[in-house]
C-alpha cells in the first residue's frame, strides 16, 4: 500500500450497513465472529466510515475485544464541508476506532477534496494517518463542483482530475462484473500514477447475486478455481491488471470464508476476463 508502504491482501472488509447498529448480543456475535475470521485467515484490511451509523465505534470495539489491531489494516473516511467541520469528524474517528493511527484515511465521495486532502496530507505528514485517497461509488453521482453549478455530473471526470492534480496513495471506486466502466479509465490511470486501488460495490449490493440466482456455475468456473459465485466475481474484479483489493461487504463468517477464497490462484487471465464479460452480458 502506498504510503503505508506493507503489503495488502487482496480481500477486504466492507462495512457499509450490516456494521450500523448491532443490538442484540446475536448481532454482535456474528460480526465479532466474522472479524475474527477475517483476522485469522489473514485478512488486514477493514473499510469503514463515520458516514455508516455506528460502524467506526462497532469497529473499534470488535478489534479491542479480539486485540488484533496491530495485524490489521484500518480504512476510514471523511466526509466534511470545512476544513473545521472535517478535523472534528477525523478526531472522532480516532476514538471510536481506538487507535493513535489509522492506516487509511479517504475523502468520501470527493467532497470538499482540496482542502480536505490538505489535512490529510497534515496528518501523514505527523505520523497520525498512514496512507490517504479519496473514493467515489457511482460513475453518475453528482460530483461537487459540478453540483455547485446545478448540473449532474460524471462523477468519474472528477476523480481523474483529482487524481491527476494530487498526490494521493489511495482510490476507492465502483467496478464489478456487470459495472466495468473504472476499469476502462479509472484502474489504468491510478497504475499510471502508482496508487493503490480499492474496489466498493463488488456484487453491485445484491445485483449480480439477483442476475445469476438459481443458474449452476458455468464450466469455465473450474478453469479460475471458482467454486461459488461470489468467488466468480471477486476473481474477475482482483485479476483486473491494476491488481486492486475488492472490499465486500461481509457480516457473517461463511462470506468471509467464501469470499476470502477468492484471492487464491488460478486467477482469470485476459481471455478468460473476456468471457466472463461476455456471459453476464448475455445474461
Ligand atoms: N462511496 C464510498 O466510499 C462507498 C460506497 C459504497 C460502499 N463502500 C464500501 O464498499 C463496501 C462494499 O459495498 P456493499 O457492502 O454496499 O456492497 P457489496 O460488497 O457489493 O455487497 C455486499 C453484500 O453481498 C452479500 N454477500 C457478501 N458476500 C457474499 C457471499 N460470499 N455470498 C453471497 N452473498 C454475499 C451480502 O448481502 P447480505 O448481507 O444481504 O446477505 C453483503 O451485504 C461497503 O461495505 C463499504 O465499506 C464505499
């Protein structure tokens, strides 16, 4: 990982809505069991957000409980207007994931870029934060300045131009098998740069799980060592040249196991990524 300078297995977590608001001790126990997991088949990174309920605080309390913060690899966001309002939220990060450093620090969904990469880059600079970036999750979001002058925008023209005017370590962005616009430009501009890449959205939530239910893995599962369809998509998303770490949404053990086997080899090549384009658009 650029900036923090270790390596990253290719598999993360992602937090977004099933780590908002555990309640009942049943609730607790399948994420402490799925984090635990995680750890323990080698898994480093988590990604989360003060944007997503109580997920930081759930977080920092899983890895204190399982005392494993020093073997992982902790990613969270701003997600501010001002400078004032983005130092707050970063302050509040540190507690509620129990850490003097957090590993990754990304400006989420590019608002108030600029000036928020100017703290970061602070922050890096005195130890605090490790690695910075900045994510985006939809091609036709509404990208900040262009909101500013009342027009939708291609959110994606954004990232590359932040992504060319500044010196970051880190991109999130949206790419699975039936969304493959970043890996046309986005992937290919971040090796260009040498950042690091890390994919949101790699089942598109359940729209590919919705596309192939109740169809039988395909022959050519085999030949890439898939066994499940979630490790269908992964591997599609993890051979992509970039080499990028794709960062599921996992709240229960069986996932973690399932999709962490995806990292393992053989991987697609080029002929075989095409294939596997050709049949979900055929689909
Ligand atoms: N702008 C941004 O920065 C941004 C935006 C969006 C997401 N993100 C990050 O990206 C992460 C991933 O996005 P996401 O969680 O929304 O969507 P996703 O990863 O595309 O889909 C996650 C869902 O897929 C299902 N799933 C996971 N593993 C599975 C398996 N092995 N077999 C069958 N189903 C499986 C689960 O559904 P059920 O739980 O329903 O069973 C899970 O909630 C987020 O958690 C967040 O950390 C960032």
């Amino acid at each position: 990982m650029p900036g923090a300078g270790v390596d990253v297995p290719v598999i993360g977590v992602g937090t977004s809505r099933r780590y908002n608001d555990p309640k009942t001790e049943a609730e607790w126990a399948q994420l402490r069991a799925s984090v635990a997991r995680f750890a323990e088949l080698g898994g480093t990174l988590i990604d989360t957000a003060p944007a997503y309920g109580k997920a930081e605080e759930v977080v920092g309390r899983l890895v204190d409980e399982l005392k494993i913060r020093n073997r992982l690899f902790l990613a969270t966001k701003v997600g501010a207007g001002t400078v004032a309002e983005g130092r707050e939220q970063i302050e509040q990060s540190f507690r509620n994931l129990r850490t003097p450093v957090i590993d990754l620090i990304a400006v989420h969904n590019l608002r108030d870029a600029a000036n928020q990469i100017a703290t970061l880059r602070e922050l890096k600079r005195q130890g605090r934060v490790r690695s910075i970036g900045v994510t985006t999750s939809s091609r036709s979001g509404f990208a900040p300045t262009a909101t500013a002058m009342g027009q939708a925008a291609d959110e994606y023209d954004e990232l590359e131009a932040i992504m060319r005017r500044e010196q970051i370590d880190v991109i999130q962005v949206d790419y699975a098998l039936d969304n493959r616009d970043a890996g046309d430009r986005i992937l290919p501009l971040a090796q260009e740069r040498g950042m690091a890449v890390m994919i949101n959205l790699p089942f598109g939530r359940g729209r590919l799980f919705e596309a192939t239910k109740d169809r039988p893995l395909p022959d050519w599962a085999r030949e890439i060592g898939a066994a499940t369809w979630a490790q269908i998509f992964l591997k599609y998303i993890v051979s992509h040249p970039s080499r990028p770490i794709a960062i599921p949404g996992m709240a229960q053990p069986r996932y973690v196991d399932d999709n962490l086997g995806a990292a393992r080899d053989p991987l697609p090549d080029a002929a075989m990524r095409r294939r596997m384009e050709q049949f979900i658009d055929g689909l």
